[in-house]
C-alpha cells in the first residue's frame, strides 16, 4: 500500500461525501458510513461488492480474482489513491 | 475431429481458444493465454477441507428437535444440493474437457469438479450423522419430483453438448442419422451448445444453491445445525469461486477477448442466456415454495426468500451483462453476507485465524522503514 499524505475525499452517489480513513478497505470505510453494499466473501474473488467507479483511481491491496468491469472496482480489497466517486447499487 | 490424449501437433497454446482449438498436449503453466484460471486453481486449492474436519455430532440432537416443516425443510435442501453436486462432480469434466484447448482452463475445470465431489462427500457425512440408514434420503433423490424436474432442466444442456460433441469427435461435421433423428454438426453449432450449456452452469453456481443456504443459515442463527452450517459455509466459500470462473469465461467471449466466433454467438444468443437465468430464478422460487408447503421456519418465509434469490439474480445478471430485471434493491437477508465471509470461515485449528492458508508464502519484502521505531 502506497503512503501518501494527503485525504482522499470518497463522493457516493445520491448519498454523501466522506473523508477516507487509512486503515482498512474501502467497503470497511463505507460501512463505517453506514452505506450498504452487497458483500460476500471479503478477499476479492466472488465479486459481490462489484461497484462503479466513475471518477479516481483505486489499487488493490489483495489481487482481484473476481470478474468486474473496466469501470468497476472491489472495494473489500481496494483502497483509494486520489478523490474518488463511486456508485453503489 | 478425433480426440487424442496427447496431440503431437506442436502448436502455440497461446494462440489457442478456450475451446474448440487444438486438444491441449503439454500440461504446462509456465505460460498461459488467460491468467486468471491458474489464479482460480490456487486459490482453490489452498480453500482444501474435508468434510470429516467438521464436527457434527451436535447436529443430530438439534435435528431430532425440529418441527415436521423444519426438517422437511432441511433434509430436502440436503436432497437438492447432493443432485447439485452430482451433476457438478462429474458433468464439467465430461462436457469441456475434451473440448478445452487450454492447459491452464483444463486443470482449472478438472480442480474445480474435484471440490464438487468433496461437497458430495460432505452431505453423506451429514446425514450419516442424522439417520442410522440414510440410504432412504439418497433413494429419494431419483424419485422425487420437485427434485427431478430441476435435474432435467439442469443435466439437458450438458448432454445436448456432450452428445453434439460424441458425434463430432466420431463422425464429423456434417449431417448424421442417430437412432432415427438427423443431427447436423457444425462448429458453429457446437460452439452454441457450448455458450448454452455455460450459461446455465453459470446460473446453477449463482443461484441455485442459495434458497438452501439461506435455510442452513437461517437455522444457524437460532444456534440449531450449526456443524452443517460449517460445511455449508465452506461449500458457499467453494461455489463462489466457481461462479468466478464460469462470469470470467462468458466475459472472455462477450468481449471478444477469445474465440472471436463466440462474441458473436454471445450477442446472437443472448435472449436465450436471459431466459435460461429467469427460468432458473422461477424454478429456485416454486423450490422455495415447496419447501415451505409444510409451515414455515421461524426466521425465514416463502416470500423473503423469494425477494433474496431476485436480489441475488440482479447481481448475478448484471455481472454477465444481462442486466438487473428485478425491483429489488435492498438485501432482504442482510445477516447472509456474515456466512458467506470467508474469514468467518473456521476449518482446521492451523486454519482457525485466516481461512486460505497457502504454505510457505512468505512476505520477502522488508524496507529500512520497516524498522524505523527499533533501537539497539
């Protein structure tokens, strides 16, 4: 995991912006907001917490195994690198 | 084209299809065209159980416990997931490995059927544990009509392609009279029989099994079944990776990453793919329906369970791009999520803090920040 200084705003579509707090995975961070996402396995590889990804960047800190599309992320195993806005459905 | 258990054409198993290329020779996995099967076969592997590490003795107090409903509900889930996992044991071996070109997919489709026969070994152990003669469970499973209905829906695309594909190994392209009916042979038609056949594997691994997880689940929450709960968790943990690698395959072809033939038959076919999914959502939904014919379970109805399979289909659709066709947006069994967690997932003690343990990995990397805080 890269260590940067700076505070990544998380923007969640229809329902708030929040700062990203360094530990842990962007769904813990999401959870801890009280958003809901689907979630199944925690480790990347079934894909349950699939998310659009509309604007940032992301890296992984487990490989991805599961499929998800260029513009979607894991967020159980990801966490943000710039300012990001993100669509749960 | 005649099957060879080892081809000595020396071709370029990078410039291979998943399918329908040359039959794979060299197992080799120095190289491969789609990375993500020697993944899959790695993290599967270090998923390895067996059914006799998990205690169930308990379970058979619990079960004599039950209500009537409560252990019709059980032992039928029981009866449907052991035709789930006869199918699965056997039929993607007999289906795609003769016609995979593939080292790294053949391996993963041979791992893959492997742990389905671990799941098959484990429902024996359950219900040896609950009866003294179990043998009248497993009897059933032919007879029972709930039960055959989906095993026909389920077996007829893996043996419309298994026959297709007898044929074209033995006889050619071209057209063939067997037992009275005429049956062209194409590649093009194989190859539509394969898409079909791994639509509705796709749909079995996304769907089919979770109306009955959500019962195990259900009854672990109230503290009863809870070593059958354990294996179930494992199998879900299993059956989740598997449903990767058949979304994986179905998007290799959609987007043209493969056999560019198959993105074609992918659009062609797509209503068909749609409707194999919605039948296999109808069909979870009268098993939820059967089930329940009987009373109810205390945490779980007919009508939940029917939201959740919709919930779960929309996830599963959209993931193969067919698109989310139910309302539902909200989990209506959120407490589900917490058993399908793989690190809630305990097996072995060596296992009993991360569930995928892979020996002898070791994190080689230190940096001189690493010690920073240390001092002599």
């Amino acid at each position: 995991m890269s260590d940067k200084k700076e505070c990544f705003e998380i923007n969640v579509i229809g329902h708030k912006t929040f700062q990203y707090v360094k530990n842990g995975s962007l769904l813990d961070n999401l959870e801890q907001q009280k958003i809901e996402v689907h979630y199944h396995c925690r480790e990347g590889f079934c894909g349950a917490c699939r998310t659009k990804l509309v604007r940032g960047e992301v890296e992984y800190n487990t490989d991805p195994l599961a499929y998800f599309d260029d513009d979607e992320i894991l967020p159980c195993c990801c966490v943000p690198t710039s300012d990001i806005e993100i669509k749960v459905t | 084209m005649k099957y060879t258990t080892f081809s000595q054409t020396n071709n370029d198993h990078l410039a291979e299809p998943m399918f329908f290329g040359n039959p794979v020779n060299v197992a080799r996995y120095d190289q491969q065209k789609h990375v993500i099967f020697e993944k899959l076969i790695e993290k599967q592997i270090s998923f390895f159980w067996r059914p006799e590490e998990v205690d169930v003795s308990k379970d058979r107090l619990d079960f004599q416990a039950l209500t009537d409903s409560e252990k019709h509900i059980f032992i039928s889930n029981l009866k449907y997931q052991t035709l789930l996992d006869s199918i699965q044991g056997r039929s993607p071996n007999i289906a795609f490995l003769p016609i995979i070109s593939l080292p790294e997919l053949e391996t993963w489709v041979e791992t893959w059927s492997f742990f389905e026969t671990i799941h098959s070994r484990s429902y024996t152990h359950i219900l040896r544990n609950l009866f003294t003669n179990p043998g009248e469970i497993f009897d059933d499973i032919v007879v029972n009509d709930e039960i055959k209905r989906r095993a026909g829906d389920i077996s007829k695309y893996y043996d419309d392609l298994i026959f297709l594909t007898q044929l074209w190994q033995t006889q050619g392209e071209g057209k063939h009279v067997v037992g009275g009916i005429e049956y062209t042979v194409t590649t093009r038609e194989l190859k539509k029989k394969l898409y079909l056949c791994m639509n509705s594997v796709n749909a079995l691994e996304a769907i089919r099994f979770y109306v009955s997880f959500a019962c195990t689940f259900a009854f672990a929450e109230r503290e009863l079944m809870e070593g059958n709960s354990k294996i179930i968790r494992l199998i879900a943990r299993d059956e989740n990776i598997h449903l990767t690698s058949t979304q994986h395959i179905l998007n290799l072809w959609a987007k043209g990453k493969d056999d560019p033939e198959m993105a074609e038959i992918a659009e062609e076919l797509k209503d068909e793919a749609t409707a194999i999914f919605m039948q296999a959502v109808e069909q979870e939904k009268q098993w939820a329906s059967y089930l329940f014919d009987q009373g109810s379970m205390i945490g779980l109805n007919k009508e939940i369970l029917c939201q959740y399979v919709e919930y779960i289909a929309n996830h599963r659709m959209s993931a193969i791009g067919l698109g989310q066709p139910f309302e539902v947006t909200s989990n209506p069994l959120p407490w589900m999520n917490n058993y399908l967690n793989s690190d809630n997932v305990q097996v072995a003690p060596q296992e009993s803090e991360i569930s995928s343990y892979l020996v002898g990995q070791i994190d080689a990397e230190v940096s001189a920040d690493d010690l920073g805080d240390f001092e002599l």
